[in-house]
C-alpha cells in the first residue's frame, strides 16, 4: 500500500471501505452529505493528511480523520490504517438509544418466506426514510 499523492474525496472513502462502490460514495457526496469544517465538498476534492471529514451515512454522522491517502481499494485491516474514527459514542448509539422499547423485531407471516430482493430493497427504503426523517439540517 503506497501512499499517492492526491486522492479524490469519493475516491478515498471508497478505497478505506467506508462505501461498497465508488458510485455510491461518488453520489453521496455529490448530494451534500460530505463535509469537511462545515462546508459540502465536491467528489473531486483531494483529501489531505489530517483532514476531519464529516460523512452522513445511514442516519449516522461519522467524523473520519484522513491518515494515509491511498486510491486502491485494499483489505478491511490495511484500510483500517488510513483513517481514524473520530464519531462521538453518541452518535453510534443513536440507533441503540432509538431502538430500545420500540416493540418487537421484523416479523414475517409463517410461510412467506424470505423477502424477495424487490421486497428487501423496499423493506431497505422504507426503514431508510424513517432514520433519516428529521435530518433537514444536514
């Protein structure tokens, strides 16, 4: 894992497995939820060493502080080297703090079988919706 010298934003946080896909990563940036002091960023921005990037992801607003810039996509443990976690525990205990006495779990009807992938996409969107409602300000 060679260090380059300039990374492009949606590039970094796809090759450091923060995202699946490059379009993933491309596109979430591209609608604003990539900031870097406040401010959205563009996909192509390069990131810097030392830079603290604020990426809304699933309801959740993690700080990621930029270690190594790489630009290949590289095995979970060597990812975990180019950057530092900086989310508050909080924050990754949102969903936790939400969930707690909510009722039960998912329950499908016996026989029905698993969830079609049209149906997980929509099940995907719907619970999707709903952790993301009440963001506006992001």
């Amino acid at each position: 894992m060679k260090d380059v010298d300039k990374v492009r934003v949606d590039k970094w946080l796809w090759a450091v497995r923060l995202f699946k896909s490059r379009s993933l990563s491309t596109d979430t940036v591209k609608s604003g939820k990539v900031k870097l002091a406040g401010k959205a960023i563009k996909a192509s921005f390069h990131v810097n060493i030392g830079d603290v990037l604020e990426v809304k992801k699933n309801g959740f607003l993690l700080q990621i502080k930029v270690d190594k810039k790489i630009d290949k996509r590289v095995s979970a443990p060597l990812a975990a080297e180019c950057f530092t976690d900086l989310t508050p525990a909080e924050e990754l205990n949102k969903y936790m703090d939400w969930f707690v006495g909510k009722g039960k779990t998912e329950y499908r009807d016996k026989g029905d079988g698993r969830p079609t992938k049209k149906e997980r996409r929509e099940i995907d969107d719907f619970k999707l919706f709903y952790l993301e409602e009440g963001d506006e300000d992001f």
